[in-house]
C-alpha cells in the first residue's frame, strides 16, 4: 500500500504546492485522452485520482451545468487544492471525494470514468480497475493518460541516471520499477490491454501520442531543475538515497537537461498511451 499512501504525506504536499507547474506539461496530454472518449454536455464523470483539479475543472466546463464531475484522490493535500481551485471557480457541478478508488462504493452509476495519470499505482490493478468499472453504467467510457517507459520519456529518464552516477551502488526506487506500480508501471500497452480485459471492459483501444511540452512549465534552465528537484525520478532517488542536499545533485540535473532548453522553454518530448475502453 506504500505507493497508495505516499501521495498523503509530504510527496502529495509536493504536488500541490507545484501543481500549476505541473499542469503546464500534464494538461495538453490530458485534453487529448478526454478527446478519446469526449465527454458530453449532461454526462457525469468521474475523475479518478484528479490531484490538485485541472482536468476535474476541464471535464465541468465539457460536461456543463447539467452534468456532474466527482473527482475523487487518496491525498489530502492535493484534494484541499482541487477544492480550492473549484471554488475559485465557482463550479457547482464538481464534487471532490477523499476516497481510494481501487476500493470505493458510488451511489449513482457514471457515463465516464477518467484519469489523468492517476491509474498507475494501484497495489492490485485488475481489482481497482473492476471497482471502477463497476462506478460505470453498463456502455459506460473508460479514458485514462499514462506514461509510455521511463526511458521513452527523456524528462524523466535523463535526470535520474544523471543522479543515480551519485550512488550507482543503490538500486532503483521500487516506486520507478517498470514492474511495480508507479509511474511507469502500465507502459506496456500489452498490459494495460490484458488488465483492462481482466478487469472486464472491452473495445480496449490504446493510441500512442507524445508531444514537446515544457518540463514542469519551465521557461528557463533553472525553473526545471528546481522542479526536477522536487518532483519526478530524479528527486524520488535523492530522496530515498538521503541526497537531498547534495549540491552536486543540482549541476548534474542540469547537465542532463541542458539539450531542452529552447527560446520557448524547456522542451521535452513526452510520450504517452491514451486508452479508452468500455463497460459491456
Ligand atoms: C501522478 S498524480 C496525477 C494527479 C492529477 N491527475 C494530475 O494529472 O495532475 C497521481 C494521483 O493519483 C492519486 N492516487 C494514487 N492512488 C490512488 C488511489 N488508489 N485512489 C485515488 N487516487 C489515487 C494520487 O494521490 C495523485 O493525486
């Protein structure tokens, strides 16, 4: 349950604090997996791991005063900031629930479940994904973003092994083992189609996509390595290698991603899976 719970501590914390960074990069991916199954005016929706709200608030606004938005995190600290996004925004439609959605009960069933990013750690996926399944009405939308390998997505990869040279005698966090939940953890599409399946949903469709995006919005060198410092690979290894304040940490992540930066910020290819599927 370990990489469930971290998002409750100060990794959740985090990801709040640096959330409209992060939104820079995890937006554009995000709105094309919504386009994949293009959720309608009426429909309700559930966000399944929404974090600090941007897509929650993106699928209100798509869905409309008549639909219903639930966004449901395990994190308090990143579903205290979805809250207060929502009600800057005065959105009546959207519900935020504090609730583990490998495990959670839902009264009403919903046209569409979504995810952006937040379906790849759970402890027992096959289970989690029936849960969901279950929160859909029969034809019900399944439409999710996750990251293709680590090594695929350079942001990420190229940061840690510049870090990992620090203490190449640790082994890899488990929470980045392709094999592990985790981030990386649905990047075989031959996986997520046979959990997917397990799960019970069918028309399982599983698109490639990547784009250039501004890592963690970084317009500058700087502005990315301090986000890479905080969040992603390269900070998870410093973290658990004690190396936080390593001060060679720094120069090495900047080496690593020094090739990004362009007069329109930091650049780097992003490569993802958009999956749709459906409850029969
Ligand atoms: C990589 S973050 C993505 C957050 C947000 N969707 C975004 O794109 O910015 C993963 C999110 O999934 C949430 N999460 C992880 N396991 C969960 C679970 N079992 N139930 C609900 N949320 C979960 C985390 O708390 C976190 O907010």
């Amino acid at each position: 349950m370990k990489a469930e719970n971290s998002w409750q501590d100060a990794a959740g914390q985090r990801w709040a604090e640096l959330s409209e960074r992060t939104d820079a990069q995890l937006g554009p991916l995000g709105r094309q997996a919504m386009a994949l199954i293009a959720p309608l005016r009426g429909e309700r929706v559930l966000d399944v791991g929404c974090g600090a709200g941007q897509s929650t608030v993106e699928l209100a606004e798509l869905v409309g005063e008549t639909g219903k938005v639930v966004g449901l995190d395990i994190s308090e600290p990143l579903l205290n900031a979805a809250k207060n996004r929502v009600a800057a925004r005065g959105l009546r439609s959207v519900e935020l629930v504090l609730a583990n959605a490998a495990t959670a009960g839902f009264a009403e069933p919903f046209d569409v479940a979504f995810s952006r990013f937040g379906v790849m750690f759970f402890e027992d996926s096959v289970a989690a994904f029936a849960n969901i399944g279950r929160a859909l009405r029969s034809g019900g939308r399944l439409g999710f973003v996750c990251w293709q390998p680590r090594e695929r997505n350079p942001w990420a990869h190229e940061p840690l092994e510049a870090v990992r040279a620090l203490r190449p005698d640790l082994p890899l966090p488990p929470l980045l083992a392709p094999d592990k939940p985790g981030p990386f953890y649905f990047s075989s599409p031959a996986f997520v189609r046979d959990v997917l399946e397990r799960a019970g949903f069918g028309d399982v469709q599983i698109v490639p996509y990547e784009a250039s995006l501004p890592l963690g919005g970084a317009k500058v060198l700087d502005e990315a390595v301090d986000y890479l410092l905080q969040i992603g690979p390269a900070a998870r290894f410093l973290n658990e290698a004690g190396l936080n304040a390593e001060p060679r940490a720094r120069e090495l992540i900047a080496r690593a991603v020094a090739p990004f930066v362009t007069d329109g910020g930091v650049l780097a290819p992003s490569r993802v899976l958009l999956v749709a599927a459906r409850r029969p």
